[in-house]
C-alpha cells in the first residue's frame, strides 16, 4: 500500500505544501544531493513494500508462475516508460512534485483531479494499513493458548474490533500529535528490510515446510472460495499495480538527483524495475509453490502460515512497526493533497495551507482525528484486505499511466517534444493515448469488479 509510502513521503511533503510554482527560468537543482545509488534505494523503497504480500494470490489468480510473472513483465514495460515521461515533463516544467507536473502540463482542472486521487489514494492507503495490523495482532495471539486451553485471538480482548483500536489509539494517535513528523520517514527502513525479509521467508519455508505443518491453522483464517476464474485474473491486474506504484515519489527522487538529467534517471529506473520484478517474483512463485492445493492462497500470505512460526511471527512485528510509523505519514500527505483542494474551492489565500500546517494549529489536529477515525470505522468493519487493495490498485493505474499518458499527449501538442519525423509523432501519439485508455480501463473494471464482487456478482 505505495502500494502508497515510505521514505519518498518526506520528500513529496515539502513540494506538496509548498506549492512550488514553475520557475520557466534557469535551473540551479541539477545541484542534487542525491547519488544513482541513492535515488535509486529510496525510491525502492517507495516500491518494495508490503504490496508484495499480495503476491502468492496474484500468481494463483493468474493461473500460476507462467501467468503472474508475464503480467509483471507486460506491466514493467508500461510504467518503467511512465516514470521517464514524467522525468521528462518535471524537467521541462520545473516541477518538483508529481502533482505540478500534472497541473502545469496538463491543467488547473486535472492538476485538481490529480490531487482528488492523491488523497483519496492516500485515505484508502490509510484503511489498508489498519487492516494489516488487525490481521498481524489476530495471527500473533492466535500462538498463544490461555487456561482453558483455548487460543488468545479467541478472548474477547484481542477481537479484531477491539485491539486494532486499542492498539492504534496508544501507539498511532500520538503520532498524528507530532509537530514534524519528517522524522518518522527515516523508519523506512524497517518497512524496506520487512519486505526483503519477508521474500527471503518465504523463498526458505517452501524447502523446509513439511505436511505436518498444514494441520496448524488459525481458526480466524477468512475461508474463501478457491476456485480461480477469468474474471477474477483480469481485475487481479490492480494488485500488481498496486505493488509497482512509485510514480508519486518519482518526481522529487529526479529532481533530487545529481547531475539530474532524464539519462541518468534511465538507470534509477532500471535499478529499481529489476529489483522489484527479482522480490515479487520470489514471493510470489514461492509463496504459490508453497499453498497452492493445500490451502486457499490468502490476500496476505502470511495468515496462510503458522500462528507458531517463529520467522514469521518476525516479520508480522516488523510490519506492525512500518505501519504504525507509516500511517502518521500517509495522513499527512492526504490531507495536504485534500487541504489544497479545499483552499482552492474556497479562494484562501495561496499558501494558507502551509501556514496552517507548520503552526500545526487546532485545525490541523483535528483533521487528523477525524481522518483517524473514519479510517479506523472501515478497517474494523472491513476483514479483507483484498476488499481494500482492488480499488487501490485501480488508482495506482491512474498514477502509473493515465496521468502519464496526458503529459505525454501535451507534451506532443506543445511541441516540447522535438521530433520531425510524423511517423515517431504518431507513435508516441498512440502510446500516450495507450496509457490514458488503459489506466481508465485497469481503474473501472477494478472499481467495478469490486462493487460487483460485495454484492456477491462476482467471486471475491
């Protein structure tokens, strides 16, 4: 869920409240404190994160290894492009977030849209976050038996509905009181080294696990239907995006770069496409190799394993951590993204927002407490995480193509593209109009298929 989120946040805070506007002028950020290998671990960061929990089920919903590794593929070679598009549109515009380089190539009108998708993303990130750490809490007590012989996820005080608040109120509210929480972006780490931990679990556990171990299972374990179907390949597609998202972080990463230049970025890409591909693989395949016709693959494969297992009982802690230091985050980046909207529909003046937000006045808390609470209404109510990461997934694709696709497609009407050829023209005229039409169609269908799927339509 950065698929929405980690160390790239504190990065994309300062542009998104600042409200940078183009400069049209020299250019003295090509001073960038940031190596190739720098660039490159922080927005690898941003990209390998918990999404790769989705993995094993994204394999079975494919049909196995043959059909989850060739979406990977086909998406790699969709959005490692993107990322260089907007590269391209950030230099040309001066753009140092990925929402001005939407509003000043594209228009006020979708720079606004842009925004609306930001912070909706950012509220559903917020929602998934507290339903992961509801599913860690259940599996880690469910080790543990109390005196009459019963396990700990089955007393009343560790209900889903009772410790997730619990939890989220003691460790994640007084959080939201920080007066900088860009502190808390440098905990990245332990979301980034849960990811490689998790992959490197998994990729062990196929060759060690034995039959015996599939007789201990958590009673709390979601039973779903197994059987796999066309459909549900086709909407599975979101998770995948949801997983590759890092096109929001991609601007400030290039304009941190030193030496920046769009050649230079190619290699950050690379770098950072190969990496994921390599993790997700791993995670996937194993994941898949180990569950699949013994047990139905779960959304988080990591329920699929034994509440007693101690290497996994480790990464459920280190991804109860990353959350909790990442849901602060996540709220702040959304209610900038809704804070800008609001500002500009009510005509305030042009930098009330950052005014609010470094006073860190009663406003903003409150805002946090009502964002805070709605989130923690849904994720109480809401046992799936797969519920939650469709939708998700479908704005990840706006993100990773159709917004995109627009900078492309102005970029070619402005004649910042310099190409005499009609033939190449054409081309990246159909690419661009490529991206727009597929990002639409990955959002509809996986918004669709959700609404469908809860009205039990379609399988979940």
């Amino acid at each position: 869920m950065q698929q929405i989120e980690e160390k790239h946040v504190q990065l994309s805070l300062v542009c998104e409240s600042s409200n940078v506007t183009p400069t049209g002028g020299k250019d003295d950020s090509k001073r960038g404190r940031s190596s190739l290998v720098g660039a490159s671990l922080v927005q690898a960061h941003n990209a390998i994160g918990t999404g790769l929990l989705l993995f094993p089920y994204t394999f079975w919903a494919f049909g196995g290894p043959a059909g989850g590794t060739l979406i990977q593929v086909v998406l790699v070679s969709f959005i490692a492009p993107s990322l260089l598009i907007l590269a391209y549109s950030a230099e040309v515009k001066q753009a140092k977030s990925y929402q001005d380089a939407i509003s000043y190539l594209c228009g006020p009108t979708i720079g606004k849209i842009c925004q609306l998708c930001i912070a909706t993303a950012a509220f559903g990130a917020g929602v998934g976050q507290l339903i992961l750490i509801g599913d860690q809490l259940i599996d880690m007590s469910s080790a543990f038996k109390v005196n009459n012989g019963t396990v700990l996820s089955e007393q009343w005080y560790f209900d889903r509905r009772f410790s997730t608040p619990v939890l989220a109120v003691l460790f994640i509210v007084p959080l939201l009181m920080l007066k900088n929480i860009g502190s808390l972006s440098y905990t990245s780490f332990i979301g980034f080294a849960s990811s490689l931990y998790i992959a490197a679990v998994v990729m062990v556990k196929y060759f060690t696990i034995t039959d015996e171990y599939f007789h201990c299972k958590s009673s709390n374990h979601l039973e779903q239907d197994c059987q796999s179907s066309w459909t549900l390949a086709a909407n599975s597609i979101s998770f995948a995006c949801t997983a590759y998202e890092n096109h929001v972080s991609s601007v400030p990463v290039y304009f941190g770069l030193k030496k920046r230049s769009v050649r230079r970025y190619i290699i950050v890409v690379v770098t950072v496409m190969s990496s994921c591909l390599i993790v997700y693989s791993v995670t996937g395949l194993f994941g898949y190799l180990t569950f699949n016709g013994r047990v139905c693959i779960s959304g988080d494969v990591l329920r699929n394993y034994c509440p007693r297992d101690i290497p996994i009982s480790i990464a459920r802690v280190m991804i109860v951590v990353s959350l909790i230091t990442l849901y602060p985050i996540t709220c702040y980046v959304g209610r900038s993204a809704f804070d800008s909207i609001l500002i500009e529909l009510l005509a305030v003046a042009k930098h009330r927002t950052f005014a609010v937000e470094s006073k860190h006045t009663l406003r903003a808390r409150l805002e946090a407490v009502v964002w805070f609470l709605l989130t923690l209404g849904l994720a109480i109510f809401i046992p799936d995480i797969l519920v939650v990461m469709r939708p998700l997934g479908g704005l990840a694709s706006m993100f990773m193509l159709t917004f995109p696709g627009l900078c492309l497609l102005n970029l070619l009407l402005s004649n910042l593209i310099q190409i005499s050829s009609r033939f190449l023209r054409l081309i990246l005229y159909t690419v661009a109009g490529t991206y727009v039409a597929v990002g639409f169609y990955i959002f509809g269908s996986s918004v669709t298929y959700s609404i469908m799927s809860e009205a039990n339509i379609f399988p979940k």
